[in-house]
C-alpha cells in the first residue's frame, strides 16, 4: 500500500466499511500513547464488530479527524496488536493486516471480511458494527444472528465453470478505477471485496461477482433484475379484465441495474401541481429518496438464492409496491422496521458492500426511518411494510394526509426548527382550533410525558407556541405564524 492510497482512505469519512483508531489517548491537552492491552482490545471491538456484520477496512494510527499521528509502539508491542485478533477473539479472526509507512510514521492496515462466524472478546462480549458505531450484541440477539448467517451463504458460492473471463473486465475496471485508482483490478476484487478465489491458475468469481460484474448475469442467475408493472386503477385484474398498462423488464450486472431501472422507472412517477407560497409548482406525486430507497434496499438485501423470483415494482394510480424476494433476516423484524429502530442486518454482505462503496446504499440502518421521514415530510401516509409468503413488500401511496392549506402552512417550518414529531402536531392543532395540550402530543406523537414536555418547551422557546396561561398544560400557536 502506498501514500495513494491512504490519501485515498483519508478522503473517505468513517463508517459502515471504515474505522480510524489512534494509538494515543489525550488528557489535560497532552497526547500519550494508549497502553498495548487498551489499543489492542478497542481495535478487536471493531475488527470484529465487522466481522460479525459486513466486513471492512480499520487504519490504526489516525485520529477521528483524520489527521496522521501514527503508531509510537513498536518491537514485541507492535506484534502483539498485530496478532491481537487472533489472541483475543473467540473464535480466532485472522484479518489481512499491512504495515504502512507514511513519511517517518508507521501505520496498521486491516482488512477483515464478514465472517460465518460471530467474534466474541475472550470472556467477553460480541459486537456489532452499525454505521460508524461498534455497539455490543445484547444476548438475545446472538442467537438469531447465528442463525441468519447459517443461511448467508448463496453469495459466496463458487460457480463450477466460471471465471475471471465471464466477468465484464471493462466494468470492473470502471469500478477499480473509481474507487481504488491505480491498483490492479484483480487484486482489489479478491483481496478488498472477497469476490475472486485467486488459488488457481485463473481467478474464479463468486456469485456476489457475477451477480455485480457479470458479462451474462441471467447466465448464472434466471431473475436477478427488476420487473417493472403499471396498472391502471387501484389494484390488479386478471382474465378479460386484465389492466396492465406497461411492463418493462430490466438485466443488467448489479453496479449497473439500479441506475438504469431508476432512470426508467423515474418517467412514470408522475408530477402534480401544487399552490405553494402563492405560486402553482409542480411536485411529484412519491418523494424520489423513499422509493429509490426502497428500491435499493431490495436490490442489496433480497434474497437472490430464490432463484425463480425477481424485485418488482407495481405502480397503481393511488400507489407504488415494491416487492423484494425473501422475508427480512433475522434479526431484523417487521415490527423493528415499522417502530424505527436502526437495526442493520446484510444477507448479502460482498454484494452491500460494493454498492455501498458505489454510493447506493447509505447510511446503514436508517434507510427505512428516512423513508418514514420522507413521507411524512411530503406530507403522505407512512410507508406499509408486510411480508407475505416469501414475499417483502413497501407500499408507498400518494394520498395526503393534510390537505394543501394545512401543507402551505406547515411548509414555514424548517426542517431543523422542528422535528417531524412537533411537525405532526403543529398540524393537528392548526385543523383543531390552533390549539393543543401535553395529552394530546403524548397520544398524536406517541411519546412518554417527558419527551412531550421537552418538544413543547423547545417550540415555546423558539416562539412558535405559548401557554394559554401560566403554568398551563394547554397551548395555542403563535398568532403571527
């Protein structure tokens, strides 16, 4: 690894797939080194809270800003944080790990991928990694997370016959370039990405490979793209009354096929004219980030060993489904989606993590609540999550919950001046009489006492409301707004 290539690290901020760890802990202003046995034990927490998810790559000797400071420990310490997963994680973790020189600093350079085994700290805890967090594995999610990786394994299978030559090496070249200029492709795909088995005399591809890269993707996977559906009216007919209006089918290798199925899909979304601050605009009937999202998150998470079904997208005149094979992996549930939590679980961890790197999925975990936000900011119902059969689907409808006078009116509120919990109430009170009291927050938001008492103090505070009198439980809005 050269100074590129950091620079290339660097460059990118810390998440999901990448973590910054100083050797140095700073008190009263003045940096020391961290001790070997505190350095080593939080680089294991990371190392194998990725492992334990969707792999990825840790630099030891930088700091949460991104500034070099290096690694001071050197001899038997620096050996001993290099073998530290291997001595301190149960099951043993034997990531790639590369000694950097940087100027007269020397760094550490992991690299893990996501493990079919959970990584426990001897006589410790497992963790987990969510975006840029590393939490620990309460214990009853152990257990389910060991049985969903049981069954994450369709993506790593090697293809009898398959090659490096089946792969389209102009796109992978496209994608190396873009993302790790300069290094060999080969080299990146099976040593970064866990996609090439570079043990005989011509790599082999994975099926995570030839689902992303492949010259043929319906070669080696029958419905790997996206049927797209049109209806005309508000539910499916069959027979003589069948009312399918459009239908289009789209193949192409993972990195391309989102793209191509959005930039389509995109013209049947239809636009709707809205008054709005005293002139006729034109706004499109689905908010764009919660289907694309949605569609995303089929793309990345279905289950692709259902070899006979494909991603589809329904649209009705009244609303949009996106239909994703195989049911949400334990951990992950119905009822954790519909609350949103920020609960992360990838069944196709090569696959999410390419696409990651590609810039479609993004912020682990908070896909669903942004699409919750999305909605409820555009002023429509919140998504409708269910799972049938074998089915996962989000039902996107394009009703309005307010009508456009209350959505002109609500429409003076930033988004970081109040959150979507006050937005839904300062919309309640203006179609109840503009006022409002704390039982009626508690009952509309869905907050415990003490929630509803700071959102309300935090309105009162800016000027947005005020008590009906001192000491009042009750409120009213502001009467210049």
């Amino acid at each position: 690894m050269n100074t590129e290539e950091i620079g290339l690290l660097l460059k990118q901020e810390r998440g999901q797939f990448l973590e910054f760890i100083s050797a140095f802990e700073y008190r009263r202003k003045s940096g020391q080194k961290k001790r070997e046995e505190e350095l080593s034990r939080e680089l294991v927490r990371v190392l194998s809270g990725m492992a334990n998810a969707d792999g990825g790559t840790v630099l030891v000797g930088v700091e949460p800003d991104k500034s070099v400071t290096g690694i001071p420990h050197e001899g038997d310490e620096l050996q001993t944080l290099i073998q530290a997963p291997q001595n301190l994680l149960r099951p043993q973790l034997t990531p790639a790990c590369e000694k950097v020189r940087l100027g007269t600093l020397q760094l550490l350079k992991f690299e893990v991928a996501s493990s079919m085994d959970i990584h426990r700290i001897a006589g410790g805890r497992s963790f987990y990694r969510i975006a840029a967090e590393t939490p620990a594995l309460p214990a009853e999610q152990i257990h389910s997370l060991k049985e969903a990786k049981r069954n994450v394994f369709y993506e790593r299978q090697q293809t009898l016959n398959a090659t490096w030559f089946d792969l389209d090496t102009d796109l992978v070249s496209q994608f190396v370039n873009k993302l790790h200029p300069g290094q060999d492709p080969q080299t990146v795909l099976s040593q970064t990405y866990h996609l090439l088995d570079n043990s005989r005399a011509i790599p082999c591809p994975n099926m995570a490979a030839l689902l992303l890269f492949a010259k043929e993707p319906t070669r080696w996977h029958p419905r790997a793209g996206i049927d797209f559906v049109k209806y005309e009216g508000n539910e499916r007919q069959h027979g003589a009354s069948l009312n399918v209006v459009k239908r289009m089918r789209f193949e192409a290798p993972l990195v391309r096929l989102i793209d191509e199925a959005v930039g389509r899909i995109k013209e049947q979304v239809r636009g709707r004219t809205v008054l709005h601050d005293l002139f006729f605009r034109e706004r499109l009937e689905y908010p764009t980030f919660a289907w694309q999202e949605a569609l995303v998150n089929a793309v990345a998470h279905r289950d692709y060993s259902l070899t006979g079904a494909s991603v589809e997208v329904w649209m009705f005149d009244d609303h949009i489904c996106v239909r994703s094979p195989g049911l949400p992996p334990a951990p992950v549930t119905l009822e954790q989606l519909r609350l949103q939590k920020s609960i992360h679980f990838s069944r196709n961890p090569l696959i999410v993590r390419v696409l990651a790197d590609l810039g479609f999925v993004r912020d682990m975990g908070e896909g669903v609540p942004r699409i919750y936000q999305e909605m409820e900011t555009y002023g429509l119902h919140p998504p409708e999550l269910s799972a049938e059969g074998f089915v996962f689907t989000v039902t996107l409808r394009n009703a309005p919950v307010y009508d456009e006078a209350t959505l002109r009116w609500l429409s003076q509120f930033a988004n970081n001046q109040v959150n979507l919990r006050q937005r839904r109430l300062l919309a309640y009170a203006y179609c109840h009489g503009k006022t409002f009291s704390t039982t009626e927050y508690e009952r509309i938001a869905e907050v415990d006492r003490d929630t509803a008492y700071r959102d309300i103090r935090l309105m009162v505070k800016s000027g947005i409301v005020a008590p009906l009198k001192p000491k009042s439980r009750s409120y009213r809005i502001v009467e210049k707004l």
